[in-house]
C-alpha cells in the first residue's frame, strides 16, 4: 500500500545548466520548491523520483528522508551522501534514482546517468507509477544522457568482467550501456581461461554506440594476463584452476571400495558364526564317549566329518573376507590416486656436445628422455 501522505520530492527543482556545483545551489539558502517547472531562458528544472517505498528498511527510509530534506536545501553532497548510505542497505530503485538525481546537479554525469537508468527502467515496472512520475524520470534521465556517450556492449562469453581503467563496470550480460565521459577510452573486458580483450571507442556528448568484443579461449602457451600460466594436470582437486579429477577413476574406485569393504564384511560375520558352529561340534567330540575328544578320521565317524566341512567352509569365508578387503582397499587407492596431488615427471633435457679428438670427431648426446 502506498503512503497516504506524500512526502517533499527530494531534489525537486535544480538548474541543469549550472556551470558549478556551487551554481546549482539555491541562492540566499531559499528552498526551491517554491520555484515553478520552468526557470529563466535556457534553464530547465528538474522533479525527483518518488516518495520513499514501503518495501524499504526503517534505517533505510531514515537515510532517504535526510537526503530529501538536504536536497530540499540544496545540500546536494549532503544529500547524497545519505542517498548512497541508504543504497549501502537496500538496492531499491528509488534510492538510485535520488543518488543519480544528487549527481546530475553536482556534473557526475557518467555516475548520474548510470543510476538513472536504473531509476527509469525500473519504475516502469512499478504498476503503481503514474505516467507524471515516469515522465519526470525519462526527463531527468534525458539531462544525464545529453551530457555523457554511451556504449551498447556485446561480448560472446557471458559472466565476463567489464573494465574501463580500473573501474570495474559489472560482468556481461550489462544491463544499461557503458556511460562515458566524451572522449577517447578504452574499455577491457576479461574472464578466466580466455584471453583478455579491449576496444577503444571515441565518443560524444549524447551519443551512443555499440561494440563487440570476441573473447577467446587462452592457450596453454599464452596465458591471459593476470592468470597463472596453464599445466599439465598432476592430479588434486582442481584447485588454483587445475582440471577436476577424473570421474571414471572416482566412480570405479569407488565402487570397487565399497563392494570390497561390503563383502569383507559379509564373509567376516559368515566366517564367524561357522566358528561358533564348529566350537560347538567340538565340544560335543569332547563329550562324545567314543571319540573322546579326538578325532581319527575327517571322513567318519558322521560328528567327525561335519565338523571337518563346518571347518573348511568356516576358512573359505576367512579367505574371502581377507581378499574381499583387499579389493576394497585397492579401490580406496585408486580414489585416493585421483585425488591426491602427485609431483610432475621432470621435463626431458637433452645437451649435445661436439668430441674433436686426435684423429677422430663426433658428438655426445646426454639428458634425460
């Protein structure tokens, strides 16, 4: 829901043809919101953006009511710099367009414009916007863009960084255009594991133009700059840029561990209850009156010959559990092989010396292949 009550327009009414921030202020400390839309000849007054958002902050709604009430004033720094704490909070479009409008007065036309467009573009999807509002924005917004050029950019990578100097712009795709001063600039762009690229663009006050910019793949020979060279890949997890581990050796090894470790573990509780089994059929060899306790022959009597199978079968799972881990532990090796960084073989070195001796000449070849 909206506010019932309107607040001042913040910024609401300034001369955009002043030579100076100084010139833009209010003369004798009068408020300009007295002044009517339109000033002396040549001079064209400007309306803010709207009142503060209910989906603001508290804190950020307090920071955005002292710019309005600093900008009423033509405290157009002071103004600012609450505009720009309160966007420190919350990224709300109105809050750019009172930033953008504060730096339209103080001729940070590039900034201005940037923040404008912001401000224009979101507004008009605000279904609660009326056409005067939009039209004040599309008009402050026009002050901005008649002062600065703007560059449409198009790059073939997206999530590449934007650089003019070593002001960062944002990463591709850009929402709004690349606001410049007019002039000569050169704008960078750059992503790693691509060579980065620059185009230079000359522009004027009020212009806009587009330029593309084709990244491409960096070479293991030509690192991009900036970024360490590429090599081989010695295994690890693929930090600092190097390749993950193989997958196929993961999986396998994995799978090999865990079946290993699973039968292990089958043939162990196996194997253990065939030994309760055969302590039991000795101790009834023990009590047996005939055989007390020993047993001549692994074939007959019947108790003899059982107990000797619940013998051998209580082995064979002792076996297969012995080899079952060992299977799971040589999977467990294999993951930790593609996980575990591992020194490169050194590089092949060959020296080749010319021999010239008494009667005889040839070379010697030695290195390491």
């Amino acid at each position: 829901m909206r506010l019932a009550q309107s607040v001042p327009w913040m910024c609401v009414v300034g001369l955009l043809t002043a030579a100076s921030p100084s010139e833009a202020q209010p003369k004798g400390g009068a408020s300009p919101r007295g002044a009517g839309q339109q000033g002396a000849a040549g001079q064209t007054a400007i309306q803010a953006p709207r009142a503060p958002s209910e989906a603001m902050s508290d804190k950020a709604r307090k920071l955005y009511m002292e710019g309005v009430t600093a900008s009423e004033k033509g405290r157009w720094a002071d103004a600012y710099a609450s505009f720009v704490a309160a966007w420190a909070l919350q990224k709300h479009y109105t809050i750019a367009g009172g930033i953008g409008t504060c730096e339209l007065m103080l001729q940070r036309y590039p900034d201005a414009a940037k923040h404008l467009a912001i401000y224009v573009r979101e507004i008009e999807k605000d279904a609660t916007a009326t056409p005067d509002e939009r039209a004040a924005a599309l008009k402050t917004y026009a002050q901005a863009r008649a002062k600065v050029g703007a560059v449409r950019l198009r790059v073939n990578v997206e999530d590449a960084e934007v650089r003019v100097g070593q002001e960062v712009i944002g990463t591709v795709p850009l929402q709004d255009p690349v606001f410049l001063e007019p002039g000569t600039h050169t704008i960078s762009v750059r992503r790693q594991g691509y060579e980065p690229a620059s185009v230079a663009v000359e522009l004027k006050a009020g212009e806009e133009i587009e330029r593309s910019v084709e990244l491409k793949s960096a070479r293991a020979s030509e690192p991009a700059a900036g970024e360490r060279p590429a090599t081989a890949w010695r295994g690890g997890l693929g930090k600092g840029g190097d390749p993950p581990p193989n997958k196929t050796l993961l999986i396998a090894g994995g799978s090999v561990a865990g079946v290993g470790v699973i039968a292990g573990t089958v043939f162990t509780v196996l194997a253990l209850g065939k030994g309760d089994d055969a302590e039991e059929l000795r101790g009834k060899v023990d009590r047996d009156g005939d055989l007390k306790g020993y047993c001549a022959s692994t074939k007959k009597p019947r108790l003899c010959a059982e107990l000797s199978d619940t013998v051998d079968v209580q082995y064979a799972f002792i076996n297969a559990a012995i080899y079952s881990f060992i299977v799971g532990a040589a999977g467990a090796g294999t993951v930790i092989y593609a996980l575990v960084d591992r020194p490169a073989p050194p590089a092949s070195r060959m020296q080749i010396v010319p021999r010239v001796g008494a009667g005889s000449a040839g070379i010697s070849l030695t290195g390491r292949f």
